[in-house]
C-alpha cells in the first residue's frame, strides 16, 4: 500500500481498525480528540460501534465490559483524563483483560495546559489506580511508529491478556507524516477463547472478578500476575539507538518526541566533532535496563549520560537505575508545554561536553577537524587558543 | 541572490497567518505535494486555546532522509500572510532564506537584506485567478516559485487530490491562483 500523508491522532485510528479494534468508548479532550473524531466516522464503516460515554470514567468501565465478553476494544484520553480512567485500569489489570488505552500527554498537573508534555511518565510507568498492577507502555517517536505501535499494542494485549498504554504527546497526535498502514480493512478478532463471558452452556462457568477476600487467594492472584509482568520483562523490552556505531562521549536518553528533536541536535553537533549517542527506550514499561545500560558501558570511564524529558525529570530515575551508579546521570527538561528545540538540545550537549572534557584545563575536542570552529567559544580552548 | 532551497537539498518552511487566510492547508498541500514527489516530509501546526481570527501557523519539512525534529527555530524559507506574523517570524529565518510576504495586508519591509523577499499582492493575484479565497495558494506558488522545493506539477496534483469530490469547484481558481503566484515567484529570483 502507498503512503499516505495523515495526522497522528487520525493515524492511531486507522491502525487500531486494521489491529481488529471493533469498539471504541471515549470523551473528548485535547490534544487526542481526533481519535474519537476519526473513528466515530469509520469504526461504523467497518461494522463496530463507537460510544461517547459521559465521562472518562466511565469511558473506561465501558472497555471493562466489552473487554470482559471478548471484544477487541480501546479508549483514548489525554493526561487529565486518564487519571479519570486510572481506577479501571486497575480493575482492568486485576482481571487480565486486554485493551488498549492511548495517553495522547498535555503538560499538567491538575488542568494544566493542552500543548504537548512527557510529564505522565511516572503516571504510566508506576501504576495509574491502586494495587500491585502493570501495564505495557509503548512510546512512539513518529507517526508511522504510531500506527506500528499501535498494531503491536493490540498484539501485546492478547499474548499476555493485559491492558497496554501507548503514550505519545500532543505533537505526534497533531503533526502530519506519511504512514503506511498493515493489512486492508478491520483486522482479525481475538483469537483466544479463554475468558470471554458469552454464556457457559456446554462449558465451564467463568468469572470476571477482581474480588478475593481471602488472603492467602489474593496473594496467589498477584504471584500470578507477578509471573506473566516478569516474563513481559523479559521478552518485550523494546529500544533503539542513535549514532551509536560511531565512538561517543556523550549518551542522550530520550523517547518519544524529545527522541527526534535529541537526533537533530547529535547530527548538528557531531558536524562540530563532538561525539554524542542516543538511547530510546520504545517501552517505557517494560523499560530496557539492559540496553540502556549496555548503551553506556561503551563509553569510556569518563563518558556521561544527560536524560532530556518534556518534564521536570521523570525517566532519569530510570536511567539512574540502569546506571547503578556507575557514572554520572544529568538532567535536562522542560515543562508547562514547550517543546526544546534542537538548538536548546545542542547547547547542553555542548555544556555538558565542555564540563566532561574538562574545560578550563581541557581543549575543543580530540577529534575536532581541521577547519571546524571550536565548539565552545566562550571558555579557554587549548587546541585552538580562544578565551 | 542564490537561495539554499532546491528540489535535492533539506528545506523546512514557516507558513503564518490567521486563521482562516489557508495557512494550513496551504502548508498540506506542500508536504503532500513532496511526499508524492519522493521526499521525507512533516507537517507540524500550531495548536494552542486559539480563536476565530486568531494567528495560525504550520511547519513544513522536506528532506531526502527521515526527519528529525519537526519543530525548527530558523527556518530556511517563511511565508506571511499578516503583519503580526512577519513582526514574529521574519527575524528568525536563516541567513540566506527565502521569505515570501503578502503584500496585500503588509506595507513593511521584512528587513531582511540577506534574505530573497518575494513580495506578492496575493489578494489581487487571487481574485485574476476567480477566487479571492485561494490568495493562500498565490503565496504557496510564489514560495514554490522563488525555491523551486518541489516541481509545479506535484503542487498542481496535490490541490486536485486535495478538493476533490464535492469540492472539485474549487480545484481550477486554486491551481490558476498557484501558477499566477509561481511566476511572481521567479521573477523575483531574475
């Protein structure tokens, strides 16, 4: 199939169709209305349903619902409104029913602002509503990686029957790029024939409940879900790396929008000699621990990590852990909405390098070509002698 | 003046005006224009708790690899449809740009010697062409024009696809207004 030029939100409703989504229940919010608005139009089309409910709560137990009798199924909100969804998505995960909930971020907290954000990391990463549960987040930095993680989203959902999230932010949700999609029209339907309510006549009975007042049958319970997040944490952790086959001296970790905005900035600078890679977790849940950690070993005793988040320092803790303490993990972020620009990025880059290098004592760089500029005109360069 | 702009080299472009003026659909048309073509693209628009009459703008991106960050702080060419957005943007458009101005609204100079300005009087332009609503398309041909982003051919193709259906009236005033801006757009670069 060609490509065509679409907007993310709308994007993220074509490719749940052609995962299977057969209904959809949500209420508007932005920056993710578009979703609805995509698919109050063609889920119809496709023969599924697609329902406003009265409010994000209840949005959410719709899902319960259909997700309880089988039915392919999904919601969409944006920050605020999934902490409305947050108590179903614990009885979601408590019951391991599959669906997929898309977080389209604002910048928060409370009300907060409509423009884009990464400040629901923790939010999605640490539990939404109570209890010992996780969900599988997946966080696209583009929107064909939207439509891809979208697709895998469903697949994930009913491999392990759990909830799973795909966090995106407002500018993937509004900015237009060319996908491609899988498959033609709605895609396939749960295939599984496990937990579906559709009347016991001729089989065993079977009950959707997250209810155990017994003690010793709710720590079964979570033992159990214990097992299947230990073996999600296994199989599905997800993550990519940046100009990585060159030697670096400097690791960026970013995901999602900050991801691309990092890649301009490490092209921009490595043009100056200096030496940056980027690591991208694509699962924010499972997080890639081990990559991220490998990522960093590869540099030499004095390389650094600089975390950069649409937030006030959120992953970093992550990225914190996967270090050990290994090395030093700095953190560069915005907030209320502002989006770095790749300049921004590069000027810490440059900062962070300067300070790594030693500057006052140190020079530009090793590397740096002849004819390229020192990259950092305002100290005092041994290589090329500016104060 | 040489302009960095050409059909084999990475380009971005800010287009601003308010809303309503077809800042954005301008803007679709040229990215769908260059994804037929061949390219990388991104459109990026401005959203925010706008209204009626307020501003609207939109980043477009066109590149021969995949595109990284599509928000840009200096882009390589600006199109302005109003005075309030060349007051904003045409101070932030890289050294050696294009920036394209509606002359029709804005009687200022950009001041921007190191840059091409391609003044257009789109309304007028538009209104030769049989709309005086496709003025944003005399600005897209102008910018076309004047760069060279993407060929006229593709532009022509992306505003048929674009109206059509039960908007196909529009299509003949839309694709005149384009060329009408096009040759404004060359003359300038003589």
């Amino acid at each position: 199939m060609s490509k065509v030029l679409m907007k993310g939100n709308e994007a993220l409703g074509e490719a749940a169709i052609r995962a299977g989504c057969v209904h959809f229940f949500g209420y508007p919010i932005t920056p993710q209305t578009e979703v609805p608005e995509y698919l109050v139009k063609r889920l119809p089309e496709e023969g599924g349903a697609f329902v406003q409910a009265e409010s994000e709560v209840a949005a959410i137990h719709m899902v319960y619902g259909a997700a309880g009798v089988g039915i392919k199924c999904m919601t969409s909100s944006s920050s605020p409104g999934i902490s409305l969804m947050a108590e179903g998505m614990s009885y979601l995960a408590a019951c391991e029913l599959p669906c997929v909930v898309i977080n389209i971020m604002r910048a928060g907290p409370g009300l907060g602002g409509i423009l884009p954000a990464q400040s629901d990391y923790f939010q999605a990463t640490r539990g939404h509503g109570h209890g010992d549960y996780q969900l599988i987040v997946l966080a696209p930095s583009s929107v064909q990686e939207a439509v891809d993680l979208m697709v895998l989203a469903f697949e994930l959902a009913e491999k392990y029957r759990n909830p799973v999230m795909v966090c995106a932010d407002g500018m993937i949700g509004q900015m237009m790029e060319p996908v491609e999609f899988p498959g033609v029209g709605r895609g396939e339907p749960f295939k599984a024939n496990t937990w579906e309510l559709t009347g016991a006549k001729g089989r065993a009975r079977r009950i959707v409940n997250s209810l155990y007042l017994a003690p010793e049958e709710l720590q079964q319970h979570n033992v159990h879900l214990k097992a299947k997040y230990d073996r999600i944490h296994r199989d599905e952790m997800r993550s990519e790396l940046y100009r990585a086959e060159e030697p670096y001296d400097l690791l960026l970790v970013a995901f999602g929008t900050m991801a691309r905005i990092c890649k301009t900035a490490i092209d921009e600078v490595r043009k100056e000699g200096l030496r940056v890679a980027l690591f991208r977790p694509i699962t924010l849940n499972p997080f890639p621990t081990p990559a991220c950690r490998a990522a960093m070993d590869a540099m030499g005793a004095d390389g650094r990590v600089l975390t950069v988040e649409m937030n006030m320092g959120q992953m970093v803790h992550d990225v914190r852990y996967a270090a050990e303490g290994s090395r030093l993990v700095e953190f560069f972020g915005t907030a209320g909405g502002i989006v770095p620009s790749p300049d921004q990025v590069a000027s810490e880059i440059r900062k962070r390098l300067t300070v790594a290098k030693g500057w006052g004592t140190g020079r530009c760089h090793d590397a740096q070509p002849d004819g390229v500029p020192c990259p950092f005109p305002d100290g005092v360069c041994e290589t090329c002698g500016r104060s | 003046m040489q302009t960095e702009t050409s059909v084999m080299t990475d380009t971005e472009v800010l287009m601003a005006g308010f809303g309503g003026q077809g800042t954005l659909l301008a803007g679709k048309v040229l990215a769908q224009a260059s994804m037929e073509f061949g390219r990388e693209v991104s459109w990026l628009p401005s959203y925010g708790p706008e209204m009626r009459g307020g501003t609207a703008n939109v980043i477009v991106c066109i590149a021969s690899t995949p595109i990284g960050s599509p928000l840009i702080e200096s882009p390589r060419g600006l199109i302005v449809m109003n005075l309030p957005s060349m007051e904003k943007f045409a101070p932030k458009v890289r050294p050696g740009g294009v920036i394209v101005v509606n002359q029709s609204l804005i009687d200022r100079d950009p001041h921007r010697d190191d840059c091409t300005v391609v003044k257009v009087p789109s309304r007028e332009l538009a209104q030769q062409a049989g709309s005086v609503r496709a003025a944003n398309f005399v600005m897209l041909g102008a910018y076309v024009g004047a760069t060279d982003v993407v060929p006229a051919e593709a532009v022509e193709q992306a505003i048929a696809e674009e109206f059509a259906g039960d908007k196909a009236r529009f299509i003949a005033s839309s694709v005149a207004a384009f060329r009408a801006g096009m040759e404004v757009g060359r003359r300038a670069l003589r």
